[in-house]
C-alpha cells in the first residue's frame, strides 16, 4: 500500500481526488493539507473537512495551510468553482476538527518521521509544498516523488500561457520543480481530455447514493462553468487524475522532460516550459503526462464512489 499525503485547494476536482484516494485499497491518506487557490484558505480548510465529513473519513488530519502565494496576492476562481469553492449542492457541516498546527509543520512533521518514503499529491497552488521544503529541506530526500496536478507543455487555462495552479503562485512552484524530488506533471494536456461528461453525471445523478447524490450536482455545476468558459462536454477533473495516477499507472503516459517555470514574464507568468525537443540540452528533470486513458479513469471514479455509496 503507498502512502500519500494530499496538499489541495477544495474546489470539485480537488474534492474528487479526496474521495478517489480514500476509497482506494491501494492508497493510504496520512493526511489532507489546504492552501489557498480556488477560493480563500478559510474555505478550501472548511471544504476538505465538509468533504472528508461526507464520507465519513473523520480520521484523517486536515490542516490549513498559507493563504496566500509567496509573493503575490492569491488569484481565486469563482467562475469556476463558485463562491463556496465547492458550489453545486449542500455539503454537511464539519462532523470533526481539524489539527491545531500549520500545513506546513504538518507535512514537514509527518513526512520526516514516516518510516517509509512518502508520495505526495499538490493539487494546488505550491505554496505549502514549497515553505515546507524552504523551511525543512531534509524532506526532499525522504518523499519519494511529487505527483502534482499543475501547468501544461501545449494547454492552458487562466491565461493562453498558463495554468491556474502554477500562475497563481509561480514562484513556489519554481522551488518544488527545482528541488530534485522526482516530479511528475499531471497538467491540462491531461487533464483536459479527463472530462466526466454530462451523461456521465446523469447516470451518477439516478444512482441516488448517500455520496452520490451530492456529488451529482456538485459535478453538474462543474461541467456547466466548464462548458460556459470553455466549451467543455463535461468535468475536467483535473486533480483526481493525478490520485488515479498512483492507483492505475497507466492511466496516463509520461515523458521525461526538462521543465521550468516562467515567474517574470509579461504575458507567461507561470508558464511550465517543457523543453519538447531537448533544445537546451538541460536534463531532464519531470514526467510529464501527454496521453491519458478516460475511459480508464471514468471507470475508477465510478467504482470510487460506488463504493463510498455502499459505506
Ligand atoms: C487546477 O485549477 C483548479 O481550478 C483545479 O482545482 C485544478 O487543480 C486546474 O487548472
Ligand atoms: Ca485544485
């Protein structure tokens, strides 16, 4: 069993990662840190615990992390997760506290006494993964990897040059790309083509389970944002891909490439450059996801959330 620790700003698709981890007999999640992102740090804190309480995984620590970038001020997205971060239906109120320390102290302390490697699942902006690795850099030789969900070789969102996650706090995600622990990329050549489309919903929508029938509508309104702004057939679910990731490897493809992050530019603050074509003769230092196998990754949500149904 891999033991992984989720670092996320909940926001549907962080939500999804959650609920595919936890369901997962090959996963164990040690904990659940937040971060600004989606929306404040106050609400992404209250919607991993809203979450977690959902499917009854009162266990697992949750602990509230940097509100905002390095930096910059924290860059949210309403239009797309709404002004909860999680808009589309009523989650239940927290059944249970979350821990008293920092994220960051958290992921330094769990990480550091784990006896075995641990991987570790950004879905986010980096600034906790980064004041982490500042703050402690012994934990760079004890994670095992980073599979993150963030930035794109061909793709973008937030601008045409960037994607949300690493545009919002570039600055932490040049520290985590440089820091040498093995990294591979989940970004939006992915996670693009990752769509719960919107028959997939209704079937999820008429299965009327405890879980399901939250998450129906939660992934409706989703899908919707996702169709008004980009013309989308259904929900990009980004950040579960990365969890699916470590469940079935091959449900994505990955090449190493050498990747940096455009922090100053103009018009591509927050670029992931992939040097494609090994132009600059760096090494490479990422695995970077270019294909991806959906309907492999529809049957994991699926099964996921069949069986937080049946708990
Ligand atoms: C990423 O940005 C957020 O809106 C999503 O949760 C995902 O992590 C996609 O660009
Ligand atoms: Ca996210």
């Amino acid at each position: 069993m891999k033991c992984i620790l989720i670092d996320c700003d909940p926001g549907h698709d962080d939500m999804m990662a959650i609920m595919l981890a936890c369901s997962s007999p090959e996963l164990k999640l040690l904990g659940v840190t937040t971060v600004g992102g989606n929306q404040t740090g106050e609400k992404t804190y209250l919607n991993a615990l809203k979450t977690l309480t959902l499917i009854g995984e009162r266990d697992i620590p949750v602990a509230r992390g940097a509100d905002k970038p390095l930096f910059r001020e924290l860059t949210v997205a309403p239009e797309i997760h709404g002004v909860s971060g999680l808009d589309g239906a009523d989650l239940p109120e927290p059944g249970f506290e979350g821990v008293v320390r920092h994220a960051v102290d958290f992921l330094i302390q769990t990480i550091m006494e784990s006896g075995t490697p641990l991987t570790l699942v950004p879905t986010g902006p980096l600034t906790n993964v980064a004041l982490a690795m500042l703050k402690d850099p012994r934990i760079t030789t004890k994670l095992e990897r980073i599979v993150l969900m963030g930035g794109a070789v061909f793709d973008s969102n937030i601008t045409p040059a960037a994607e949300f996650n690493i545009y919002v706090d570039p600055e932490a995600a040049k520290v985590v790309f440089g820091s040498g622990v093995p990294v591979t990329m989940v970004g939006l050549d992915v996670t693009n083509k990752a769509l719960f489309g919107f028959d997939d919903i209704e079937r999820l929508a008429r299965s009327n389970g405890k879980v399901s029938r939250v998450v129906a509508p939660l992934l409706k309104f989703f899908a919707q944002a996702n169709k008004t702004i980009f013309g989308f057939e259904g929900a990009p679910l980004h950040d579960a891909l990365a969890v699916a990731h470590l469940i079935k490897p091959e449900v994505i493809k990955t090449r190493r490439l050498n990747v940096e992050i455009e922090t100053d530019g103009e018009l591509t603050r927050g670029r992931t450059v992939a040097d494609v074509y090994g132009v600059t003769g760096k090494p490479a230092n990422t695995d970077v996801a270019l294909e991806v196998d959906n309907d492999l990754f529809k049957e994991l949500l699926v099964q996921a959330i069949k069986i937080l149904d049946s708990r």
